[in-house]
C-alpha cells in the first residue's frame, strides 16, 4: 500500500467514523474516540493531521516519520 493510499484511507476512516457520531446526538464516552498515529506522516500528514483536530472525537497518540 502506497502513502498517499493509506493517507486516504485513514482520512476517510476517520470521517466515517466521526459522522455516525454527529447524527445519533448522544454523549460521547471514553470508548467512543479515534485513538490515531500516523506513520510515515511528512508534509501530507501534517495536513491530514489538521484536518483531522476539527474532528471531535479524534485524539493523536503518536507520530513516526523518517528523514
């Protein structure tokens, strides 16, 4: 799987994720965050990373890139 794959594919996860959330209008509890790292993130990641801080119930645990 190429970067700009798994980039996409996380993003969309992440939207998936969040938008059922948004339509039930129940509180959220601890076991209903998107814990996320991204991995090979780059310039790319950093705006998949701020893209994703808009999302409520998404938290970043970790980054790993290698320069």
């Amino acid at each position: 799987m190429k970067r700009r794959q798994f980039l996409g594919q996380l993003a969309a996860a992440a939207a998936a994720a969040s938008a059922g959330t948004f339509s039930t209008g129940r509180v959220l509890g601890a076991n209903d965050r998107v814990h996320v790292g991204l991995i090979g993130c780059g310039s790319r990641g950093r705006w998949v990373a701020q893209k994703m801080r808009e999302v409520s119930n998404v938290e970043f645990v970790a980054a790993c890139d290698v320069y």
